[in-house]
C-alpha cells in the first residue's frame, strides 16, 4: 500500500471521454468494470476520486475529544459567542 500524498502513477484522459486509471489505483479502490466513480472537489483544479461503490469513511479523521462534552456545555459555548438557545 503506498503513502498518503504519494503520486503513484498518471492516468490518461482519452478519445470518448474515457479516463485511464493506473491498475494499482484501481485496484486499491476495488474498482469493477460498470462501478462509478465519484469526484470530491477540495479546491481549484483539485479533486479527490473515489469509489461510489465503496463509500468513504470518515471514522478516524478527527481526533477522540480530550474530555467529554455535554450538551449543557455545548449550549454555554453557543450562548458565550452569542448565540441563542
């Protein structure tokens, strides 16, 4: 498995609006002939590619929190930056 941020290999866009995805791309998305694709785009001229057949996960992308946070605390922070409850 490679590195996050590692470029592996370049497709190739061609005739018939086709897009070439490298086989070691392919396969780490486990992707089948007929699967979709999907494009997250991150900003201009940047886009992350997944499989519409094996959805992303967002488990583990933000930390567990330091202590625990009630909702009565969630409420004193809205009202302390002025919100309304």
């Amino acid at each position: 498995m490679t590195k996050p941020f590692e470029l592996i290999k370049m497709g190739t866009y061609g005739e018939g609006q086709m897009l070439n995805i490298p086989d070691e791309v392919r396969d780490e998305l486990r992707l089948a002939p007929g699967d979709r694709v999907e494009f997250l785009r991150l900003a201009p001229h940047e886009y992350l590619i997944y499989s519409a057949e094996h959805p992303l996960s967002l488990q583990g992308m933000i930390g567990k929190p330091k202590r625990k946070v009630t909702i009565k605390d969630m409420y004193r922070a809205i009202r302390a930056r002025g919100g309304h409850d």
